[in-house]
C-alpha cells in the first residue's frame, strides 16, 4: 500500500499550506483505496470512503475509470459496500460527467436486468456528454428494437438533460467588492508567476488578488450568507489581458457555488462586473462557468452645455459616479426585467447579460452543457426520424438587405454551421462556427487537458485541420515544476492529436518557440479561424480569438465555437512613413490617433480591427495584429494584397516543412496536410478563382479610423503612467508617448527585444545597430543590460545562414545552451546582451523578471502592474513599451534616447518599413 502511504504523507505535507488533500486522479491510487473500502476491518477504511466519494476527479481521468467500474459492480451485486447503495451508486455515476461512466450507464440501460435498465436510463437522460461511440450504442441498440434505447433516444429529442433543469431565480442579491481601480488584468486573479499551480485548483485559489482580499471576501460572505459577492473592476474593465480561466476558476472558487458535493474544487456561477464592463474573451470563459457579467456603466462622462466632454488639465475626460458599487454594497440582479436595483431604485439596465443564449447558460451550469446538449438532441431526432422541437433559444440571425459584408461577417458565412440556408448572416448574428486551427500553450495547457477529461473527449475532432500545443511560456526557465508538469502536458496532447513542441519519446529537439508565432505560421488559408489559449491570439492570415482553457478544449473536442458575428473598425492609412520611423510606432500611433479623433472613446474594444495593410507580409503584419490584444479588440483580420498573401503563404510552408524536417508530423500528417491546403490556396489566388479576402465595398462598419503616417514623426511609446493620480489611468496600454516627451533624461534599468511582438527583421536591426555603434565608437558598451528572446528557432537558424547572429554572439555575455536550459529564474543582471532561448521570457511573468523597482524599455505587450517587474519600496516598476531600435539604444545609454541621437543611431538602417497599399482593397 505504498501509493497510499505516499498519499497521506502528501495530505500532511499539504495541511502546513492549509490545504485539503488534492483531488485524485491516478487509477493505481484508486484501485488501493478501493482493496481497503472492501476490507471492512482496515483501519483506514472510513478514509478511504471519503476519498472515494468526495475527492475522486471525474471524466476521463484514469481514476474515474476505475470508481466507474467499481459503482457498476456495486450495481449489478458483484460487491457490496453498506455506505454505497445502488440507488447511491446511480446518483454518483450522474455527477461523473461522461466517458467511463457514460460507458457503464450504457451497459446497464442495454442490459438484460431490467430493472437496473430503466434506473439506468433515467440517469443516462439527464447526462450530455456523449461522443460517437456512445451514440453509436444507442443507435444499434434502438435498430435493434430495443425499448429502454428508445425511451433515452426520446427523451434526448426532447432536451430533458435542459428543460427539466430548474429555471434562472428571479432575483439575485449581490454583495458588491472592488477588486481594483482601473482595468483589472486577470493577472491580478492569477497570477502569471504562479502558472505552474493552475492544474491544483485549490493550491492555485489561494493566489486569488491577495490573501488580504481573500480575507475581506470571506468577511463577506459571513456578512451576507444569502447572498453572492460581486467582484468588479472601478472605473474600468474587468479581465483585460487575457482570458485566463483560472482567473474565472478562483473567481469561482472564493465566490461562486459547488459545482457538485461530489466533485472537488470546481465551483460555477461567479459574479463579475466592471465600470466598462467586461474584456471579451474573459466574457466567454464566465458564460463556461454559468457565470454572469454585468457592464455597470456606474461612472459617465460630465459634459458641458454644448454636449461635449469635459477634460481635465492632462486632458483626460472628467467623470462622475452615477451611482455607488463601493464595497459591501448590496444589490439586486433581476434575471425577468434585465435590471440592476439598489433596494427598489432601478439603477441600470443589464439586458445584454441576460440574452436567451446566456440565460441557456446560467440555467445548464455552463456552455458546454448548451453545446454538447445540441448536438445531441440533433442526433437523436435524426435517429428517430422526427423534427427537431424547439427548445433552445433560436439563434439570432440578422440580414441586412443591399448591405455588403466586412472581412469578418464573409468568413464566418463560409465557416457557419446550423444556419438558415440561403441566408447571408451580417454582424450581431450568432453563428456556430466550424474552427480550422487550435492551439494550447504550456502554462494553461495543462488546465485544458482538465477540462478534455471533464468533457470526456478522448481524440481531436476531425473537422481540425491542426493543433498544437506550445512549449513558450516555460521556455527560459526549466525548473523542477515545468519539469513535472510539462512533459505530462505534452503526452496528453500529443495523445490527443495535436502537434506538440516538446516530443514525449524525445525524438525531437524541444521547440520553445512563442506560439502565436507557430500559429501565424501553420495558418494557411485567410479564410480560417482560429481558436487559441492566450489572448495574443490574433494571427495576421484569417481571424484568430484568444480563448480560456474551456474554449479551447471544446475546439478541440468538437471542431467548433460559438459566438456573434461583432463588429468591426476599419483601419486606413495615409501618408508616407518616415524612413528612421519602425512599423511599431505605426502601430502604437493606430492607438494613439484613434483615442483623438473619437474623443477618448475606445472604438476597437471588444470589436474586430479590420487592418487594411496590403504591403506586409504575415510576418511583419503580426506586429499589428498581435497588438490589437492591447487595443481590446476582440480580434482583428490583415487585408493583404494578392502577392503579398501569395509570400506569407510560402514563407508559411517553408516553416511547417522545417517542421516536418524535424520529425514533429503525427500518424495523420497533419503538417502534410496543412502544406496542401497552402498550396491549394495559393493555386486558387494566381489563377484568380479567389483572389485574397477582401471586404465588400459597402460593408458596413461600426467606425472607420484613418490613420496619417505624416504626423508620425518620431518614436511613440506605450507608457504605464505609474504616477497618474488617477489610478483607473493607470497601467492601461493607451497612455501613447512620443519620444521626446522623456527630454533624454529617463534612466532606463533593463531593456527587452523579444516574444511575440518581433520578427526576424527586428534581430536583423538589432545586428546592425551594434555593428554600426561599434563602427562608430570602437566598442559596444551596455550601460544597462538587453535580453534578447528570439520568437523562433527558425529565426535563429535564418539569422546564422545570414550572418546576423554571429554578430549577436560577438557582442553577448550570455547565450542559451539548449543542453544546460537554466533551472531558475534570473535575479540580477550585468550590463550586457543575454542572447536568450526562444520564448515568451521577461513578457510571461512566470519565467525571467526584471529586479523590482526597475523601468524597463521593451518591445513586450505587457505593462500591467507586477507583469514584467515588480514595484519596491518606494518606487514602482515601470514597463515601457517601443521599437527595437529604441530599446536597444536605450540599454546603449542607459536612459532614453533624444529623437537626434535615436535618428542618427538608426540613419543607414533597414527599418521595418510600410507604405499603404495603392490598390483598392474591396471586392
């Protein structure tokens, strides 16, 4: 009984963190626990009757195979445990979710006992995760005459897993807490340097804002015991950053309600609201959990007599609170009339938290329920040769006649499932939609894998043309924890289906590569979507969503996603861009011009940008694309030129080729694949049969933003505003500087070029930029230190056919050695270049970081509070964000440059250039 033995000891180890014994998963453990349950004189059988019933994990788990099949002896009178009756039995295989327990309630219900049969059955109809071998089951069975098949075929037509639920209470009375001024990243409810905990929920939960807060919510919840607490973000937006589903998980576990009395540490149903709302994709991964989000819309702008906005001295527009949410105030939501009250004063209407589709939601527990429920009931009125009834809420399709389509509303008519035939769906449609490319990342991959099990998905829908599972975000740091964890990730996936960074029989070299980049890459068609588990999701060929763990294991599971048609903003541009300007500051400028001619309004969250840049190539637009995360857009489409998409894609196949070069195709030949549907692609382009996706010339768009490459005159940085004395200003990605405005007196502590935000050009300006310095002074000298990530291997190994990271190499202190990977985090750096594995790095927060207090100079997406470094005692750690260039000459200065000294370090370089496509970019 070692296994056991080890068990407890980890039980013990686990109570001096305050924690309860982790949920069990492994069927060996199991199987032990069961010897000792059917030994009714072992001592440690009461134990072991706990962990069984209370603390088993259910789905797919080995462990739940193992309880399944125990519960069925128990069933059928092949063993008899006095504390487990069949009847309770029954009940326990209703809470185990799908797969083994699905397959042994299939057994029963096509069984010869019948009345074990009809108990069976009256569980099966209450279950929604089946896959085709179960259905398969039921439909030979019900061919084959049999009745008990019949009676589960009819009650699944009917959607009674769905309508014998009870309904939405009325009433839902709230406790209010502010869980920050500002927008809120999802940092703040988990943490990025706490990843490698995210699979042990409970573990995980206790890094929720902090252990004061955490506190406060439980004073709460003493306070108010018929009540929820609401956490909301203060004059900003809730979930910004990423979608992070172990942020909605501890959200959940601190407020929310038990999923099941028999399931460990999964709650559902958490509450979160913000001034602004909500971010987008955090949205989606509440509608998993059945949760709600409320827009408050509690702070509005004051406006003069002319009806325009009141600025203050910074020019920031002047707010004033409609109404208090301060914390421990009590509200009510009402689900009928769609309002939010303050005792009976109606305070404002929440009627787009409670459309028919979220209703469905709340009501299920969670969209999976909704998803998994529809197809099924699908099924079984095909299988009985009957309509389908009208139970769910019908999908809202909206038609515009004479109106033509932007980017996003004509791929989502051609990936469209279940629609009115014939019917041209604009935007504000709900659309279920089939999902081309999916991909997992490491630190949440893991979490995805959980939530596979729990849907009892066993292998990737057919429907995928790929995945792939990354290993960037644990790149820099092989410790003891991503050595436990990852390698168990990559198997699963790899199991799975997917296509896998790390090779689990070792046959391949570890590819680290940052996987929005690998994503960009075996993006193959502009008529894709794509489904990815980080919020810089959003590839530069077809529209790519940034989804939670949740969303990502049902693309995986089921080829599809659902979700309205948004809206989108159309970006131009004019003008001719400034030879010494880099295409960042084009993109920090797209920011910085939108916010002034919509008078401060953000007309790109939680809409798609329609970017129209023709010239660039996939590489060099993922700059923008990946950008428009920090934008709050909920995704974003690059209009390419024919010739131009024809480059990307070939630069595309030679990638996916290197790939398959590397030994990293699986039994499908899914990389294979993805090389003809390029090649197709590319046939069908040339020949002119379709041309590159382009929208319609009256489409119709929620605004149109044109953006003057003349007046942008110099460097523009992304600046974190640390000081701002209003802390909602603070830390918001839209606070745009020009260079000037740092005077060259700006101590700058550490420089970063690296992650997703850079391609193989910017290391190429970085080659030249030491060349021409050590050409001009006789040296290169740091005078702070530069850490240099690659995005790729595959621009590492560009770089040395050309010549460039030789250079690098000459004038580094520090190169990565794929053989001796560094096993902890760095936490002091010399004045030197660190040229550094591929990966996220100094971006992710669970890897390298920057010393606390420090102002950082990065090509990152990251500024949020804590993220890339960490405030001291009396002075906070500052994230600035530029172009390579200005990094690099920052760390040559160890201050901010001056715009003369950034134009004369940069006269002769190749910058990344781009001028606006001359050719009409409309169908």
């Amino acid at each position: 009984m070692n296994i056991y033995n080890d068990y407890l000891q980890e039980i013990e180890e686990r109570k001096g963190q305050g924690l309860n014994p982790k949920p069990i998963d492994g069927a060996d453990l199991l199987s032990e626990i069961i010897v000792q349950i059917k030994d009714s004189d072992n001592a440690n059988r009461e134990e072991s009757l706990k962990f069984f019933i209370y603390n088993t994990v259910p789905g797919t788990t080995p462990a739940a195979a193992v309880k399944a099949a125990f519960l069925k002896e128990i069933i059928l009178g092949e063993s008899e445990v006095k504390e487990i009756t069949p009847a309770f039995a029954f009940e326990l295989l209703s809470h185990m979710k799908g797969g083994p327990s699905i397959e042994v309630l299939l057994d029963l219900a096509l069984g010869n006992d019948v009345a074990i049969a009809k108990e069976a059955a009256k569980v099966l109809k209450t279950q929604f995760f089946l896959y085709e071998a179960d259905t398969a089951r039921l439909e030979v069975a019900f061919k084959g005459g049999n009745e008990i098949a019949e009676e589960i075929l009819e009650s699944y037509a009917k959607a009674e897993f769905f309508t014998k639920l009870p309904e939405v209470v009325e009433e839902i009375k709230v406790v209010t807490y502010i869980a920050g001024e500002g927008d809120i990243s999802t940092d703040l409810l988990s943490p990025g340097n706490q990843a490698h905990s995210r699979s042990d929920r409970e573990l995980h939960g206790k890094c929720l804002i902090s252990p004061e807060a955490q506190a406060e919510i439980e004073v709460l919840k003493a306070q108010h015991p018929d009540k929820s607490v609401m956490l909301i973000a203060e004059k900003g937006t809730m979930g910004v950053g990423s979608s992070r589903m172990s942020g909605v998980n501890n959200v959940a576990l601190w407020t929310g309600k038990k999923a099941s009395p028999y399931v460990p540490f999964i709650n559902i149903a958490p509450i979160v609201a913000g001034t602004n709302g909500i971010s987008p994709i955090f949205l989606t991964t509440v509608d998993v959990t059945g949760g709600i989000g409320l827009d408050l819309k509690n702070w509005v702008k004051v406006l003069d007599e002319k009806g325009n906005p009141v600025r203050n001295e910074s020019g920031d527009v002047v707010l004033e609170e409609a109404y208090s949410v301060a914390t421990g105030t009590v509200l009510t939501i009402n689900t009928k009339t769609k309002k939010l009250y303050n005792g009976d004063k109606e305070l404002i209407d929440i009627s787009k938290a409670f459309t028919p589709q979220k209703m469905e939601f709340i009501k299920a527990g969670g969209s999976y329920a909704i998803v998994f429920g529809k197809k099924l009931q699908t099924f079984a009125s095909k299988t009985l040769g009957i309509n389908i009834v009208p139970v769910f809420a019908p999908s809202k399709e909206v038609s515009i006649d004479g109106q033509g389509l932007t980017a996003v509303e004509k791929i989502f008519n051609k990936n469209a499932v279940g629609t009115t035939p014939g019917k041209v769906l604009h935007a504000g449609s709900d659309v279920r939609v089939e999902v081309n490319i999916v991909g997992s990342q490491d630190t949440t991959g893991l979490m995805t894998s959980q939530e596979l099990e729990s849907m009892a998905a066993t292998v990737i829908s057919p429907i995928v043309d790929g995945a792939y599972q990354s290993g960037c975000h644990t790149a820099s740091v092989w410790d003891n924890k991503s050595k436990a964890n990852i390698p168990r990730l990559m198997k699963f996936m790899n199991d799975f289906g997917l296509i896998t960074a790390r090779d689990p029989k070792g046959n391949y070299h570890a590819m680290t590569d940052v996987i929005h980049k690998v994503l960009n890459d075996i993006t193959v068609d502009e008529w894709a979507i794509i489904i990815g588990g980080d919020s810089h999701t959003r590839m530069s060929k077809g529209v790519a969503f940034g989804a939670d763990s949740g969303t990502v294991a049902l693309a995986l599971a089921t080829g599809e996603a659902s979700m309205p048609i948004p809206e989108s903003v159309k970006v131009t541009f004019k003008g001719d861009m400034k030879t010494y300007m880099d295409f960042r500051d084009v993109v920090h400028a797209t920011q910085s011009q939108m916010l002034k001619q919509f008078g401060g309004e953000n007309v790109f969250q939680g809409r798609i940008i329609e970017v129209h840049l023709g010239t660039l190539t996939a590489d060099q637009a993922f700059t923008f694309t990946d950008w428009t995360a920090e934008m709050k857009a909920k995704a974003s489409i690059c209009i390419s030129e024919d010739d131009t998409l024809i480059e990307s894609l070939e630069i595309a196949k030679g990638r996916i080729q290197i790939m398959i070069d590397k030994g990293m195709d699986n039994a499908k030949q899914v990389l294979k694949g993805l090389i003809a549907i390029a090649d197709k692609r590319i046939a069908e382009i040339k020949s002119g049969e379709k041309p590159a996706l382009t929208p319609d010339a009256n489409a119709k768009y929620y605004a149109e933003v044109v953006i003057d490459l003349d007046i942008v005159a110099e460097p523009m940085i992304a600046d974190p505003d640390v000081n701002n004395a209003d802390v909602s200003k603070r830390y918001t990605h839209d606070t745009i500087r020009p260079l000037s405005f740092y005077g060259g007196v700006k101590k700058v502590d550490l420089g970063f070029v690296g992650s997703c935000m850079v391609h193989k050009g910017d290391l190429k300006i970085l080659s030249q930029m030491l060349k021409n310095i050590d050409e001009q002074f006789g040296k290169v000298e740091f005078k702070a230190p530069l850490v240099v990530a690659p995005p790729t291997y595959n621009i590492v190994d560009e770089l040395k056919a050309e010549g460039d990271w030789e250079v690098l190499q000459k004038y580094s202190g520090f190169e990565f050695d794929d053989n001796a990977p560094k096993g902890i985090a760095r936490t002091g750096y010399e004045n030197i270049l660190y040229l550094e594995r591929p990966g996220c790095n100094l971006c992710m927060g669970n890897q390298e970081k920057a010393a606390k207090g420090d102002t950082v100079m990065a090509t990152s997406t990251r500024l949020f509070q804590g993220r890339v470094v960490e405030d001291a005692e009396g002075k906070k750690g500052e994230s600035l964000l530029s172009s390579t260039p200005v990094v690099v000459l920052s760390t040559i200065l160890g201050r901010t440059p001056t715009i003369e000294e950034y134009k004369a370090a940069v006269k002769g370089i190749n910058l990344t250039q781009f001028a606006p496509s001359h050719k009409l970019l409309v169908k």
